[in-house]
C-alpha cells in the first residue's frame, strides 16, 4: 500500500504541463494521503496524550526528544503521570503503548 501511495504522489508532482503544482493544491492531494496513511493506533496513541495533557493540566507529555527516545525504547514517561490518578495513569500507558497491534480497534 505505500508504494502505491508513493507512486501517487510521485504522478501528482508530474503534472502534465511540467509545471509546478500550485502549492495549495499540491498540499490538498497532501493531506489526503496522509489521511489515509492514519491508522486508528495512531489515533489511540495520539488520544493518549492528549489525556495525559489535560490530566497533567496542560504541561506537555511528551516534548520531541522524549517522543523519540520513548520509540527507541530509552524513556519510560510513567514518572511523568506521578500525579496522576493510578487509573487514569494505567489507561493513559495503556493507550500509548509501543505495541498497539495488542489492542483491538473498531470502526465506529
């Protein structure tokens, strides 16, 4: 699927005319296929740490540097939900998990 998806862009950026896309539409084209690229995990995940913003009263949950480490395996952000209710802490882990093959998803 993202070879087609590739091919797609590459065939949108060779625009007939050989002239450069307009930039809004070629951002419109954009977020559609990132649109498709989404899969509801990502959605969970996402949900995740918007929980755990407004639980942490707006201080970031994650900030780049910890994102990234979190992927590698090099930052536990369990210290972070400290003041956190125990349940909330343990839906908030359990909806950012690196593994979210483990849970399933269902279209609503």
């Amino acid at each position: 699927m993202s070879l087609h998806i590739l091919h797609h862009l590459q065939s949108m950026l060779q625009h007939e005319s050989a002239q450069p896309l307009p930039l809004l539409h070629f951002l419109s084209h954009l977020s559609h296929l990132m649109l498709v690229l989404l899969l509801p995990p990502q959605d969970i995940f996402s949900m995740g740490c918007v929980i755990a913003e407004l639980w942490l009263d707006g201080r970031a949950f994650f900030d780049l540097s910890r994102l990234l480490a979190y992927r590698r395996r090099e930052y536990d952000p369990t210290a972070a939900l400290a003041g956190v209710e125990p349940d909330m802490a343990e839906l908030i882990m359990h909806m950012i998990q690196r593994s979210p093959g483990r849970y399933q998803v269902d279209r609503v």
